[in-house]
C-alpha cells in the first residue's frame, strides 16, 4: 500500500509525521521554513513519528524508544520560548533534562537572543525560528498513570516543587505535565510554561 503523504508548501511530508498539525504551527511560514523541518523530521533516520503535541510545541517519537525530539515554532519572542528547556537544563533535579538544543534563526534574530550558553545556532534565513531538543521519554505519564500509589507520590512531588516553578515564572504546571521515570530523578517535570510578559 502506498504511503500516505500531504504537501505543505511544496514539501511532502508522510501522514505519520502529522504534517496538519506542523502546518498549525507554522501559520504562515514559506517554502523555505518548511523544508528546513521537513529535513529534520523526515530526512534524518533519527526521527521516526509524532508522538503528541500541546500549546507551543510538537513532539516526536525518535529510533531510541527512550528519547524524544521537541519542536518549537516561533514567529515572535524568541527569548521567551527558549526560557522553557534552557530552564529545565539547569534545574534537572526536578524537570526532565534536555539534550542537544539547537535554535534555527536568522542572524538579525540572534542579536536579540538573551540566551547563548548551552545553546547550538544555526543561522537561517527567515522571519520564523525553530527551536529543537532530546528529551529522556518517560514511562507514564500523569494523564495515564493508573497505579494509585504512583500517583500519589506523583502528586506529592507536584506539591514541593510547583510553588518554585511558579514563582520562576512557569504555568501549565498539572499533574499531566509531570512523568515517571526509570532512573534517578524518578519523579520529573516534562513539559512547562512559561508566563508571557510584556517586555519579553
């Protein structure tokens, strides 16, 4: 049977990569922007299907059943988005420790970024940014965590560490966003918000 593919922008992207919801991402991003991740997703063996998504970003299932890719569009407020895994990259006592970010934007954008360590740049040339990372994928998640125990003791790390996650300037912080893990951190954060401000 033939694989079902859809064309956004003159780049064929096959079904199991969940293009529909790229294009939701991407808004009004040309050609260009698409192929750049049409490269990333589809042309790199790594990177094999969509896992999920939420407000801000795209999640893909990866070769390693222990690893996920994140992608984040970004038209606007570059530094805002970063604010997330650059965040839970310092505090990988309690959020899920990401790997490898690479930040996809134009030289005129990186001026304004306020982030640059532990950052990999590469300039490209378009109004929109992308921004990319590895994550440890957990065993459960809160939205599907069945074991009464586990939940909560999930519950009780909620409680500890969401009151300092809010007051860093973080949202979204439910029980659905947090995972459990094989190895040492048991109990992390995997997804988190964070609060727009004006000045951002």
């Amino acid at each position: 049977m033939k694989e079902q593919v859809y064309y956004l922008k003159d780049n064929c992207f096959p079904y199991h990569y969940k293009p529909l919801k790229i294009r939701q991402k991407c808004g009004g991003a040309d050609s260009y922007f698409y192929k750049l991740i049409h490269n990333i997703l589809v042309e790199d063996d790594n990177i094999t299907s969509y896992f999920s998504s939420g407000v801000t970003k795209i999640v893909y299932n990866t070769i390693n059943k222990n690893k996920l890719f994140k992608m984040v569009v970004v038209k606007s407020r570059i530094n805002l988005s970063l604010k997330e895994p650059l965040y839970m990259l310092t505090n990988n006592d309690i959020c899920n420790k990401p790997s490898n970010i690479t930040v996809y934007i134009s030289k005129e954008s990186e001026k304004n970024l306020t982030y640059h360590n532990n950052l990999h740049i590469i300039n490209i040339e378009n109004d929109y940014c992308l921004i990319t990372w590895f994550e440890e994928k957990a065993l459960s998640t809160g939205r599907d965590i069945s074991d009464p125990l586990a939940v909560l003791k999930l519950d009780s790390f909620l409680n500890k560490t969401r009151s300092k996650i809010k007051k860093d300037g973080f949202c979204d912080l439910s029980l659905n966003n947090m995972g459990i893990f094989e190895f040492s951190p048991i109990y992390r954060w995997i997804d988190i918000r964070p609060i727009a401000k004006l000045n951002v």
